[in-house]
C-alpha cells in the first residue's frame, strides 16, 4: 500500500504498516483493479479487514518474490502489514 499511486506518482511512498484500517487509509486504494488482475488494492483491503478483526496480521506483498514470505513471517519488512485489532479483555 503507497501513498498514492507508484505508476503515476514518483513521490508515492510504501506504508509500512498500518494499525488501523481507517477510511483514510482505504481511500488510498483507488479504483478497482489493473488489466492484470481483479479487484486491486480495495479488495485487498477488505482481506485485511477479515484478517485483522479476526485476529491475524496480514501482509500484502509482491508475490514476484515468494522467498520473502520468510521475512514476512520473521516480522521483516516486506510490504504493508497489517496489524490485527487488540480487543479490550
């Protein structure tokens, strides 16, 4: 996830990890989807919505490399990680 566009916006920036799945942050998605694929990055947030209010972390990665999947299982940044919702005990 970037703060804008990489495609279109040289100074877009990778977001390394976001806490909180806002409105703001799902506003950066953009629109639905590239020739190359189906849903874009909105249906990815919605991923990790499920993930993250089930529990779990999430990680949206280029999948380019499946070697890095070690590091993101180690906590390395390899993308946008998402972190799960702490519930109040």
């Amino acid at each position: 996830l970037y703060t804008a566009d990489p495609h279109s916006d040289p100074q877009a920036r990778l977001i390394p990890v976001v806490e909180r799945l806002t409105e703001e942050v799902e506003a950066l998605a953009g629109g639905a989807g590239s020739r190359l694929g189906t849903g874009g990055m909105i249906t990815k947030l919605h991923a990790a919505r499920i993930c993250t209010e089930a529990g779990c972390d999430m990680v949206i990665m280029n999948g380019a490399q499946p070697e890095l999947l070690y590091d993101a299982v180690n906590g390395e940044g390899v993308g946008t990680r998402f972190l799960r919702e702490r519930k109040n005990a």
